[in-house]
C-alpha cells in the first residue's frame, strides 16, 4: 500500500513537471517568434527611413550618382558614411550608377533584373543573403533632372536574430532548473495531498478483528478526502456491528446447543448405566428425543432466521387484509386462552390493508399474540387491536402479564434473549427476532412498552394500502388468483 502511494505521489509530482516543462517550452517558442517579429519590423521601418534619408542626399548629374552633405555637419556626414555601406544606383536600362562594396558582396543583381526592379515600383523589400550575412535591401524609384533612377539601400539583419537567439540560449539553460524546482515542489505538495491517504492505509492496516473500533480522525477540510474518511469510518462501524452480532451469535448457538445436548448425553448416559427395564430405557430415550426435536426446532429457526436477515427470503407482496389475518389467528388461539384461563379480546376495524407477504403477517401477529398468552398468567387479558391511523395500518397487542423488566427491555429483539429467569422451556427467544425483521422488511416500526407486573403491549406501524381495496374486490382479487 505504502509503496502504491509513493508511486502515486511519484506519478503526480512527474505530471507536474511534464505538463509546466510543456508550457514554458511553448511560451519560450511563442516569445522568440513574438520577439522576431518585433525586431524585423524594427529593422524594416529603420531600413525605410534609410532608404528616404539617402534619397534626400542624392542626385544624378550627368549619369553621376552625387551625394550632397552639409560638410560642415559632422553628424550627417558620419550617417552618410553608414548609409552608403549597402547603397545601389541604376538607370531605367540597368545600367549601374553607383555601388558600394558591402552590396558588391551581397550578389550583383544583372541589368535585366535591375530593370525587373524597375517596374516592380517602389517600396519593395528584399532580403539577400551571402554566407552568415543577411542584409534587407529597400528598392525605391527616385526621379533626378527629369529621369527616374532606382535606389537600393541595405541594412544588416544578422542582429535581428541575435537577441532572440540570445533569449532562447538563456531561457533553455534556466529551464532545467525551473523544472528540478517543480519537480521538488511537486514532491512535496504531492506528498502533503497525499499524507491523508497514507494515514487512512496505516490505520486499515492495524485493523483486524480485534481493533474494530479503530476510526480514522477527520480532517474536517470537508474534502473529497474527508468524505472518504467517512464513508471508511461508516464502513468500520458497519463491520463492527456486524462482526459483533456474528460473535455474538455464534456464542449463543452454542450455548443453546450446548444445553439439550448436554440433556441428551446425561438421560443417554443414566439410562445405560442404570436403566433395567425396557420401560426405563423408552423414557430416557423419549426425553431425549424432545431435546433433538427442541435442537431441530432452534437450527430450523436459525436457518430462516438467516435467510431472511440476508435477503434469501423474499416477501410475496401482495394487498393483505390485516383486519381478516388477525381475526382468523385470534379465533385459532380462542381455545388455548380459554384453556389458560385468559380472556382474548379484539377490537378490529375491517378492511384494513397493507402491501405485504401474507406468510409474514401471519407469522408477526402469531408470534406476539402467542407471547401475550404465555407471558399472562390465569385471569388475565389479552386484547388485540387493528385500526387504520391516516396511512397506516396499526396492530397493538396488549397484556397485563408479568411485563418486562426496563433493563431487558432493549434486547427482547435480540437472538436468543430471554428475560433473566425466564423458564427456557417456554420459548427460544427468537420469536421476537422474527418479528423485528418482518416489521422492518414491511418498513414499518414498532414500539414496545411495558410495566413488570402490568403487562405489556406491542404496538406495529406498518404502511397501509394506498389503494385499500373493498372486500367485493378483494373477494375478485382472490378468485382472479385462483
Ligand atoms: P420466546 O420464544 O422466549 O418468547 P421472544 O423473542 O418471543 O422469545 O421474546 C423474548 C423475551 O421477551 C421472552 O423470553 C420474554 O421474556 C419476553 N417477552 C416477550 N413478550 C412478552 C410479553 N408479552 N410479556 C412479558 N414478557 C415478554
């Protein structure tokens, strides 16, 4: 993991310094050529006022290119001298007047091309270059006693790219180091990016089984950063809670295995040792029979427990009348509460619907009324109501049984818990268990309160029907599926 980041950060820092040596190396090109530009167009405007200054100085006589200064002005002379280092004359046939050495050496142009030049016109520009050199040459046309001449003046260009050259020379020599400064900064920027990161690995490392409450501080930078710390802290606390339940739960099926099968082994062991008659031996081999079957009965609860908790098990959503499903079980546990002693009172409200699995709501209303009939003793009631409450189906299932110490109170709906005391051959604790999962996977809820010695009550919330049906149609409904 570690090494991963470090060649992330070293990845990073390489773009970095990719994409800015790009970009200088682009803005070194464009500002060479920006420069070029600026100091030819310099050199041209300065070849042109060469080429109007020479003219002013000039005159044919008598086919004699004349040069008339002031001699008296020093400075005119001197810029005279400069400007005759590339000077040409000719005639309108070609033939040449006048030409200094620095244009000799340039190329000497023929008379039919100096007559090209001619009727080119004015104000043309030409560049020649002999070797190293480079000389822009202005041609213009000038009329002298009535004739027209045509006048070249030059000017040397090697200097045009002298100073971008130089630039360049300078610019490239820094850029090295430019981009080993990027590259440094880069490094340690990524790095300080990237610290985070490299705590969010060392922490996952030291996590194990044992250290699942570990989280990772947040930064509060409110970054993508941060939100992946959270999102890691939720995860941890997710697997905490679920590595929590697994421990717990496996501790509790053995436990509860543990005690049946211990009863088995010890009514086994007794009978062989002291057993003499067939009759004896059937009776221990008959009580041991009812704690296999009371085993079957907690691993096949466990099992659909499982299913359901991990989504094997499927709700048929269908409309179920909750008002029909409660009254067919109240009248199925008439008898049996008759039997105990108990009054078993409903209030229902027909026609009350939800969209839920059928199976399921049996299964629910089942297990808290058999609760209430086993947790109330003789003379005691037990009511049960349904009533639609806006757009909610209501089940209450009230007792005044023994009631429910406030401390158990939170784990009733845990696997396998049982109030402190309770006789074990009354249940396995894990009616409850079911009912809690039915109630969410219906995305209801359910509030329990409870009195030790007032007795309890069980309140289910589920969402109703949107479209409750009547019960013709709901008859139609079930024809249809038959
Ligand atoms: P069990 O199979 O043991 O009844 P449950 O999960 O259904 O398991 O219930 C968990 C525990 O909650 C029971 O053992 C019992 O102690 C308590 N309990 C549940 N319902 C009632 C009730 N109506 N009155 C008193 N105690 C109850």
């Amino acid at each position: 993991m570690t090494h991963r980041v470090k060649s992330l950060r070293f990845r990073l820092t390489i773009s970095y310094v990719l994409i800015f040596g790009l970009f200088l190396t682009a803005i070194g090109f464009t500002f060479r050529s920006r420069l070029m530009t600026i100091i030819q167009d310099r050199v041209e405007e300065a070849v042109d006022e060469d080429w109007g200054a020479a003219r002013g100085f000039l005159r044919v006589e008598r086919g004699q290119a004349i040069w008339q200064v002031d001699p008296r002005e020093m400075d005119q002379t001197l810029f005279l001298e400069r400007l005759r280092r590339f000077v040409m004359v000719a005639d309108s046939q070609g033939e040449v007047l006048e030409m200094s050495n620095g244009y000799r050496l340039q190329g000497v142009e023929s008379a039919a091309e100096i007559r090209a030049r001619f009727k080119e016109g004015s104000a043309r520009l030409v560049v020649k270059e002999q070797g190293k050199d480079r000389v822009l040459l202005r041609f213009g046309v000038f009329r002298s006693e009535g004739k027209l001449y045509l006048l070249g003046v030059g000017r040397r260009m090697t200097d045009v790219g002298g100073l971008p050259n130089a630039f360049m020379t300078d610019y490239f020599t820094a850029l090295p180091l430019l981009l080993l400064l990027t590259f440094v900064l880069g490094w340690f920027m990524a790095g300080r990016a990237l610290m985070p990161v490299n705590r969010l690995a060392e922490a996952a490392q030291r996590i194990s089984g044992s250290s699942l409450h570990l989280r990772i501080p947040q930064r509060f930078a409110n970054d993508e950063l941060d939100q992946l710390i959270v999102a890691f802290n939720k995860m941890m606390e997710r697997l905490s809670e679920n590595f929590e339940q697994i421990r717990r739960f496996s501790t509790d099926v053995s436990h509860e295995l543990r005690t049946p099968l211990t009863g088995i082994r010890g009514q086994l062991e007794v009978a062989l040792m002291t057993a003499k008659s067939e009759e004896e031996f059937r009776e221990a081999i008959i009580n041991a029979l009812e704690d296999v079957d009371r085993i079957s009965n907690i691993v096949r609860a466990l099992l659909l427990l499982s299913q359901a908790e991990t989504g094997q098990l499927a709700l048929q959503r269908q409309p179920v009348n909750v008002t029909e499903v409660v009254e067919e079980l109240v009248e199925q546990f008439r008898a049996s509460a008759k039997e105990e002693g108990l009054r078993l009172n409903s209030e229902l409200q027909p026609d009350v619907y939800i969209l839920g699995d059928r199976t399921q709501m049996d299964r629910l209303v089942t297990n808290l009324l058999a609760n209430a009939l086993k947790y109330t003793p003789r003379g005691g009631h037990v009511d049960v109501a349904v009533r639609l409450d806006g757009a909610s189906a209501v089940i209450t299932v009230t007792d005044d049984g023994k009631g429910i110490p406030r401390e158990s109170l939170p784990h009733i709906f845990d696997r396998f818990y049982r109030v402190p005391g309770e006789d074990p051959d009354k249940g396995l604790g894990l009616g409850l268990s079911f009912v809690n999962w039915i109630v969410k996977a219906h995305e209801g809820h359910m509030e329990v309160s409870s009195e030790v010695g007032l007795g309890t009550s069980f309140t289910i919330t589920l969402p109703a029907s949107a479209d409750a049906r009547t019960p013709e149609s709901s008859i139609r409904l079930a024809e249809a599926r038959q």
